[in-house]
C-alpha cells in the first residue's frame, strides 16, 4: 500500500489524519490475519522514525525520506511525488524481483507514485481516492479554499491509468464516471468498515458522560472529526444556540462535546468555534476535547445522546458508523456517503441542507424525545452491524486477485 502523505501511524482527527489513516489501518491488519503480507509506504516526517516500523503482525510500514521532515503542507507535496517514488524504488530493489503482488495505492498523491512503480514491477495498480477534488470544490464550505488544478489532473490522471478504481459508495463511483470519465468496468465499490469489538452499545451511559466531566443526565450533543471548515462543526454550534432559543429551561441540561484537532484553516478551526461559541451565547455549555483513540472515543460516542455530521462534503463518514455501533443515532447531512453510513428514519436522522434551524428541528426531535431516541438507537447498532473491516478487507483481497487475474501475462492470482 502506498499512503504517501498521512502515516498509518498517525493519530486520526486532526490535520491530515481521518478516515484515510484508520481504512489503511483496519484493512491491512486484516489482510495480515488471512496470511497477507502488507507492507506500507509512507513519507517519513520526522528523523526520530525507523526506516521500518512494525505496525501489527504481517503488517510493516516503510518510511521514505522525500524532502524535509517538517515545515511541508499537503499543498507542498506535489513537488516531492519524484524522491517519494525513486525512494520505494530504491526500498523495493532490495528485494528479490516479484517481492510484491499488488499496489494498493491512496489518494491522488499515492496514486502518481502508484501508476508508475506498477509499470516498473509489472504488478495492477488498484487505486483508493478517499477524497475527490471536483466533488469536494462543487460544495465547498465558507472559509474553505478549492483544491488545486495540479490536484484535478492528478486524478483524472490516476483514474484513467489505474486498473481498479475502489469507491466506498455507489455515488462515488458515479461521481467517478461522471466528473473523471473513469471506465465503470474498472470500479468495485466496496463498503468501509466498522471495529465492532471496539466501538459497543454503551452499558452505562451515564458512567461515560462522568468520565468526561458531562453533568449526569445531561441532554448531550457531539462532533468528532477533524476541526475543518468542510467538516462544518458550526453548524452544530448555531443548531445548539437555536435550541436553547427556542427553550431556555434546556442550558441546564445542555452539553455539547467538539473533539478533534485542527486541519487546514478557515472559519470552523478551534479558535474560532470557541468564538463562535462566545458570539452564539452557547460558551458555557460546549466542550472542547483534543482527538483521542480507539476505546476512549468510544466513550464519547456512547457519553452523546446524538452524534452530528453536518459535513459539506463527505465520501463515506466512519464517525457516523463508529457513532452507531456504540448505540448513538446520528443526524447527518444528506451529501456523499452519508445516506449510505446512516439509515434515514431508522439509525438516525438525514438533513438535506445546513440551515441551524432545521437541525435544530433534527437534533431536538431524537434527543428530547426518549422513545423515538431509543427506536433509532436500536436501529443505528442494527445498521452499524451491517459492516465490518473483515468484509472490507475481504472485497479488496478479492479485487486484488481479480485485477491479477486481468493483466496480460499476470499470474494466475493472489494466494489468498
Ligand atoms: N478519529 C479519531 N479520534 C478523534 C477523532 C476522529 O480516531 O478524536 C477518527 C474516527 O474514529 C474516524 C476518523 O478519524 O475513524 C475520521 O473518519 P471520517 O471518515 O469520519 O472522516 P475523514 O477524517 O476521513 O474526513
């Protein structure tokens, strides 16, 4: 696998570490398991960093030195594509010839490095974009800047040279054909996953939102994700002061938790959701936690009565299946992957815009009713169920062996 610009090593929810990280993570770890070898290569960010790490039996990640460990963006990186690649060149001819089967390459940036080592090793190149920039920019959010041009061409580039296109939904895959001309013969869409073992129905709420500093009984409010403008926490923030408008005797019994750190600039960064928070009145009932790991995230989910994702734009939104594994409905935007993620009427709630009102109306109708609260928190475990890494793990080996099988004078499949 190639993750040239966020290190599965890396803490997701804040800068460029999210959904990406964790999908890399989940899927390679099961890939190990059913006897995979996986091996991931990553842009080394810090000298401290072994040239190889182990990050799970079966599972290795490589740290390439392209460019300065510090002080490069995500926008800078385009320039170092030539030193990651001849660095996984160089890393691969250590080996003897045919080390590896398959390239496994994610977003655009892994995607350039991808194209070409797959003409080099003569292996398919099967190609995750996580993210779309024509689809990103069509919906950008106040504050946020467009991708770049260099990124666009990038991805048509890799859609047009990759011999399998993965997508996490169906309206991906369109956007895919429609906005990049991808051949449809070449996309399998394959469902994320969910940790069921970690992320569980809470059996004390109440023991969640203590250890959180929640006044007991709390009606309780929640964000998790990277702190960005496309992101939209505002719109929680603003949904809250609505709330409280509309019925004041609620500030006593209202909490709402914003975890995660900062990522990119604009309106929705920590600071200014803090003054945002000020300016709305809402200050002394919203609570902001720095992004945490696996078992202590999913205290937050199972602390909230309602986890809200009211992104501008979202391929598929893990937060939203963590959300519902742990017991909690989510309302959600209805943009991407998240009709896909939650089930409207029956995991939780689908808002077709980003008026606060209207997620006022959305948010209050799950929480300040405890029927309809328990109904949906029911169906959001159901749903979650539905989706497993083993699966998405699964579907990819099957891709891999498949793109294998495809290749002119390729072998006759991965041993799996
Ligand atoms: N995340 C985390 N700790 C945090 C906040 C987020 O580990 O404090 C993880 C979260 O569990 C999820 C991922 O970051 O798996 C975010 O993925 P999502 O698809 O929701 O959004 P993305 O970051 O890809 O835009």
């Amino acid at each position: 696998m190639i993750s040239l610009h966020t290190s599965p090593l890396a803490q997701p929810g804040t800068g460029d570490a999210g959904g990406m990280n964790v999908y890399v993570v989940e899927t390679a770890r099961r890939m190990a398991q059913r006897g995979v070898q996986v091996e991931i290569f990553t842009r080394a960010t810090s000298s401290d960093l072994p040239p190889v790490a182990e990050l799970a039996p079966g599972v290795l990640v490589r740290h390439i030195t392209a460019g300065p460990y510090g002080g490069l963006g995500k926008e800078d990186l385009p320039g170092q594509l030539c030193a990651f690649t001849a660095g996984v060149l160089r890393d691969e001819a250590r080996h003897e010839p045919g080390w590896y089967d398959v390239v496994h390459s994610h977003y655009w940036l892994s995607g350039q490095v991808g194209w070409l080592v797959r003409d080099r090793w003569g292996v398919p190149l099967v190609h995750t974009a996580h993210t779309l920039a024509k689809v990103k920019n069509a919906s950008l959010a106040d504050g946020d800047r467009p991708e770049p041009l260099v990124r666009v061409v990038g991805e048509e580039q890799v859609a047009a040279e990759a011999d399998r296109l993965v997508t996490s939904t169906q309206a991906e895959a369109d956007d895919l054909v429609a906005a990049y001309g991808a051949d449809p013969e070449r996309i399998r869409t394959i469902a994320p996953g969910v940790d069921l073992r970690t992320f569980t129905p809470a059996r004390d709420r109440e023991a969640a939102r203590a250890a959180l500093g929640v006044p007991a009984g709390a009606v309780t409010l929640a964000f998790v994700g990277r702190i960005q403008p496309l992101k939209a926490p505002d719109v929680l923030l603003r949904a809250a002061a609505v709330m409280l408008a509309r019925d004041p005797g609620l500030r006593e019994r209202l909490a709402v938790l914003v975890v995660g750190g900062p990522s990119g600039t604009g309106l929705a960064e920590p600071e200014s959701l803090v003054s945002l928070a000020r300016e709305l009145g809402i200050a002394d009932v919203v609570r902001f936690l720095p992004p945490r790991a696996g078992a202590e995230l999913a205290e937050v989910y199972r602390a909230a009565d309602v986890v809200a994702v009211p992104s501008h734009s979202e391929s598929f939104g893990l937060v939203a299946l963590e959300a519902q594994a742990c017991g909690t409905p989510v309302v959600a935007a209805a943009v991407g992957g998240l009709p896909t993620a939650v089930a409207h009427e029956r995991s939780g709630l689908l808002v077709d815009d980003h008026d606060p009102g209207r997620w006022a109306d959305a948010l209050g109708r799950v929480v300040l009713d405890q029927a309809e609260r328990q109904r949906l928190a029911a169906g959001a475990v159901e749903h979650a169920a539905m989706f497993s890494w083993e699966r998405t793990a699964d579907a990819l080996l099957a891709t891999y062996a498949e793109a294998r099988r495809a290749q002119v004078g390729g072998a006759a499949g991965v041993a799996v």
